[in-house]
C-alpha cells in the first residue's frame, strides 16, 4: 500500500483545487458579498476584528487581500462594523 505522501500526482487529480470565474448577477456586488462572508466566517470562529483586518492587508491571503486592493479599507471596514458593530459600539458594550 502506497501512502499519500509516496503518491505520484497525476494530471487529471480529482482532488486538485480548480478556481472558477462566473458572471455575477446584475445588482449584485460579488466583493460585498465575498468580504461579508470572509468576514462572518471569522467572527463566529471568534476571531477579533483587528485580526481580520490583518488577514485582508496580508499578500498571504490573496482572496481577502485582493478585495482589498480593488475596494480599500473604509469598504472592508464598513462591512466589519455591519458585523462587529461600529468600534465605538464595542467600547460601550465591553
């Protein structure tokens, strides 16, 4: 028995990772949509805010750092105060 790690990979792998573009749907905002749920996904992992925003400033995470690049800081952070409340809102509740 071969293990994972001695495995040839194989041109066709069913296993590779396969990256797809598609049309988004007119009135639609894919950058809103993919920052918003990059960013629930990390609030209900309990991860804080300011982490977050380090996530989408790191060249290491290109899907978070693109949207970033393309959109700027004040709309990734408009999308985490919809989630997180505004900072002064967190102070108060703290």
């Amino acid at each position: 028995m071969v293990s994972l790690a001695e495995k040839e990979f194989e041109a066709d792998d069913p296993y590779e990772f396969v990256g797809v573009r598609y049309e988004a749907e007119p009135g639609t905002d894919p950058d809103e949509i993919m920052a918003r749920c990059f960013i629930e996904e990390y609030a209900l992992m309990g991860m804080p805010r300011d982490r977050i925003m380090r996530i989408f400033h790191s060249s290491h995470f290109k899907g978070t750092n693109a949207i970033l690049e393309r959109r700027g800081e004040s709309f990734v952070r408009a999308i985490a105060d919809s989630i997180y409340g505004t900072p002064a809102t967190e102070e108060r509740h703290a």
